[in-house]
C-alpha cells in the first residue's frame, strides 16, 4: 500500500494528464490525498478517470474539485 506521499505523487501523476480548473490547488490536491488512504495505484487512477467523465457529461471545459 503506498505512503501517503506515495499516494500524493500517484494523484499528481495522474491529474497531470487532465485538464484540470484554473482553480485547483495544491492544497486541494494534498486534501484530497489524504482521503485516498488504503487507494493504489489502480484506484487512483480510475477515481481521475471518472472524475473525467463527470466534467465530460456535465459539458465542463475541465475537471474541477467538485467532480
């Protein structure tokens, strides 16, 4: 199971490649990190795949912390 500063680096990973909100920070990221306890990669990367296609369905030009 990774650390959480595993888990921080595996988010950043994957939210690089979305388009994310101009209003995401990196306070929000480590935020959500820490709820991603017990996550692995694989997690991770679905939880960003579906916060993906929430913003797609709802017409919104990027992902925001609120999908």
């Amino acid at each position: 199971m990774p650390s959480r500063r595993d888990t921080e680096d595996i988010l950043h990973l994957q939210l690089d490649k979305l388009s994310l909100s101009s209003d995401f920070t990196e306070l929000q990221i480590k935020e959500i990190s820490k709820n991603l306890h017990g996550y692995v990669g694989a997690d991770i990367t679905r939880l960003c795949n579906l916060a993906c296609v929430i913003a797609v369905n709802q017409n919104s030009g990027a992902v925001t912390v609120n999908h």
